[in-house]
C-alpha cells in the first residue's frame, strides 16, 4: 500500500516539474519576443538593457523588422519616440508600451504588395549584399521540351513464297545489311529441273512449227499445179497456228519458273539492320506459314528513323506553320546518353487524342550513326519558331506580391521596385511582356533582404552574358 502511494506521489512530482519546466520555457520566450518587439522594457529587468534588445532587433531580417511596433533609441535627454517608454515624470511613465491605448498604437500601416512600398520610413542601414544578373533583349527559341519514342522508318519481316529446305544462311545475327543483299539460299534443284523441262517442251513444239510451215508451202505448191486440193493447205495452215501458240505458252512457262527461281534466293528487301534468323541450313520452310516460325528473320530501318511525341492541342497551328515552313527543329537526346542528334517535323497525325487533348506529332531524324536506336526513348526541345527582341531575366530574379510578380531593379546602388507581366518561362529565363526596358541590372540573390529603395551591395562580377560570377 505505502509502495502504490509512494508511486503515485513520484508520478505526480513528474508531471508537476515536467508541466513547470515547459511554463517556464514559454515565459522565457516570451519574455525574449516581448523586449525585442519593445526594447524599451529590457531597462526594468536590467540596466542598458533596451540598447541590447535593439542590437538584437537589428540583426532581424528587415521584413520581419517592419512588423513591430515602431521604436527608436532614446535621446541623451532619456527621451523615446512613440511607442517607446515616456519620460519619468509625465503620464504614462513607467507602463509598456501600448497600455492605456486600443491595440497596435504605434505601430506602423500594414504593407501591401512589394516590400516597401507604402511602408513606414526607416532610418539609414547597411548595404544588403546581393547577387544580379542583366535584364536582356534577344533572339530566343519558343522552346518545348517533352518525351518522345523512336519508331523505325520501315520494318520488314523476311518469309519464305516457297516450300523448301534452307540450304546457306549468308550474313550472321544482327548484321547491318543493304537492300538487295543475299540473305538464305533455298534448295532449287526441283524448279531447275522443272525449268528444263519447260525449255525441252520448248524446242519440241518450235520444230512442229516448222514442219507444219513446210508442209503449208508444198500443199500450196501442189493446189497452184491443180495437183492438190485446198483442204490440206488449210489443214496444214491450222497445224502452224497451233505449234506457235504452243511455243508462246512454253515460253510463258518458262518464264514464271524463272521467277519462282529467284524467290529461292532471297534478299533483303531494304536497307537496315536484321534480327536473329529464326531458321538454321538444314531447316524446312513453307509458304504462307504465318506462325512465329515462319518468320526467317526482321529487318528494320533505322537510318532515316522516326521520333514520335504528343504536345497540346492548343499548339497544332504553330506545329503545322512549322512543318510549312520547314523551321520546325527538333533535338533528341537518348536516356542515358550525353549525345544528341538534331532532327526535322515530318506530320502530325490526322486525329486528336480526345482523352488527354494531345495530338501525336513525328519528327525524322537522318541516324546515320545510329545514335538512336527504334523503341528507345528521348528527351526533346522542340523549337517552334524563333522570337526576334524579346525580353528575359533570369528566373531567380523573379519575386512575388499582393500586387503580382516584381524585380528588384539596381539603381545608383539601391533597389528599386519594377512590376513585370510574364509570358512565358524557358531554360531558366522568364520571357516578359512588360516592366522593364532591357539593360537593367536585377537582383538574383539576397532579394527577401530588400524593399524599396534598400542600399544593395553587388558581390559578383557581371560577365557579358549577363550570367553571374560568384565571388569565390
């Protein structure tokens, strides 16, 4: 029993310390926000104590400074501005700022929009360090980046049109191969010898003929003596016409074996790289074997090579005033590659995509070294058309507030605020329409330290370009 109470006591201490330490951090802190928002009240804890809490206020950023109540050090005479401590001996002296008066006496108005503007008049402070960069006005791409896939230009799967047995495979896997290349010879012993058959059938019906047109010459010899009669002339005239169209059907013959000769030989029909050859020599191939089987081997072509991508249906009219006009230019750099190669809009696809609103555009690419290769995917900067004078600021020099998107614009060494319209953004510029004229000097870093009319102190160089160097 005298355990459990015991325990209980020392659970109830616990708490009791753990809720007063937590009380007591919280008045520090308190305490701490309180003699910075007025420093004045440091003088009744401990002698100079409000010129200590104004160091320490002044070391605040500026934008939270301009939040608290106003307060300016005290004159030799013990004298404060308003908001601070009156001076002994005259009502009020001795109370906190603000007691006996409606809330937020002495404070200044709430700003709006940039910092400074509208704000309460501070007394000189040091330079902000800063970093800039140049406002500039120039030809710049109207640049779309995206995802494309390569498709290849052409593909070809390689069967046989006749039955027979693979005799010699002539090129090995995954060999580059132009068109009319030699691929697999088929066993033609059979369609050869048919052939001769053909040529043999030939000679015999073109000797027929020529006896026939013998005996057409003496049967007419015989009727102009009135030693013959006119039906074996006709009878021997009908056996020439018969023999010739024996011969031009031999001939025909003839030529569709040859024709069927070449289909045992058989070559690649484009340029491309092939694939791995599905049948070996030794192997029997039929016609019209749509199995996988039946595919001797795939040849794709991939120099010209396709790159397909989707863009949003609002661009379709830059995208074919591209194609017209043949500016249309595309870069493709492979994943996983640091080269690229440069391509051209081709077309677009003759429909739109109604569930994501996208429209299917191919650029061609020449890939004669083969950079990419067909299924692989791309990322692309696709350049629509090319802007004349257009103005751009670095994207960090882009800042916001109540009253839209500004910039810090340096002046004779002090900031000054510059409203801008921005149309659109693109590696790491933003293009505008409005706010400045070209040549300005904008802040890049240091811009949650500034308002209006703050000194700047520049601790970069400017190059040319308008990019920043860093002070190392």
């Amino acid at each position: 029993m005298a355990g459990e109470v015991s325990r209980r006591l020392g659970s109830l201490q616990d708490m009791i310390f753990g809720k007063v330490s937590k009380t007591l951090i919280t008045l520090g802190i308190a305490g701490v926000a309180a003699v910075v928002a007025w420093p004045q009240l440091a003088d009744y804890v401990y002698p100079d104590g409000a010129k200590q809490a104004a160091g320490l206020r002044e070391k605040l950023p500026e934008a939270v400074e301009s939040m608290l109540p106003a307060y300016k050090a005290s004159t030799s005479s013990g004298q404060q501005a308003a908001g601070g401590t009156p001076a002994a001996g005259r009502p009020g002296a001795g109370r906190p700022p603000g007691a006996g008066s409606p809330p937020g006496a002495g404070r200044s108005e709430a700003r709006s929009g940039p910092p400074g503007r509208g704000g309460r008049s501070r007394g000189p402070r040091r330079p902000v360090p800063v970093l800039v960069a140049k406002a500039t006005r120039g030809e710049i791409p109207y640049l779309i980046e995206a995802l494309g896939s390569t498709k290849a230009f052409a593909t070809v799967n390689v069967k046989s049109r006749v039955d027979s047995i693979i005799q010699k495979v002539l090129v090995a896997d995954g060999a580059k191969v132009k068109e009319g290349d030699v691929l697999v010879e088929l066993d033609s012993r059979q369609i050869r010898a048919q052939i001769r058959q053909a040529k043999a059938a030939l000679a015999k019906d073109m000797a027929e003929n020529e006896q026939s047109q013998r005996d057409v010459r003496r049967f007419e010899e015989l009727l102009a003596r009135r030693a013959g009669n006119r039906i074996n002339v006709e009878n021997a005239r009908l056996k020439v016409a018969t023999t010739a169209a024996a011969i031009e059907a031999d001939k025909a013959q003839i030529d569709n074996l040859e024709v069927q000769l070449t289909y045992y030989t058989i070559k690649a029909p484009i340029s491309g790289r092939i694939g791995i050859f599905n049948a070996k020599p030794g192997n029997t191939i039929r016609a019209g074997d749509n199995s996988a089987t039946g595919v001797l081997v795939t040849i794709i072509q991939s120099a010209p090579i396709y790159v397909s991508f989707s863009l949003p249906q609002a661009l379709l009219p830059e995208i074919r005033k591209a194609i017209e006009t043949g500016i249309g230019e595309v870069t493709a750099r492979p994943q996983g590659s640091t080269r690229s190669a440069t391509g051209k809009l081709k077309l677009i696809e003759n429909t739109i995509d109604t569930g994501t609103g996208t429209i299917t555009v191919h650029a061609i690419f020449e890939n004669l070294d083969e950079l990419l290769w067909p299924g692989q995917l791309c990322d692309l900067r696709v350049v629509l058309r090319r802007d004349k004078e257009v103005l751009s600021v670095p994207r960090e020099a882009i800042q916001s507030g109540q009253d839209g998107t500004y910039v810090f614009a340096v002046e004779d060494g002090v900031a000054k605020v510059k409203l801008v319209k921005i149309i659109r953004a693109q590696e790491g510029r933003e293009i505008l329409e409005s706010g400045l004229e070209g040549n300005e000097t904008v802040v890049i870093e240091g811009a949650l330290s500034l308002r209006n009319g703050s000194r700047v102190q520049i601790r970069n160089n400017r190059p040319s370009n308008g990019q920043p160097k860093r002070d190392s």
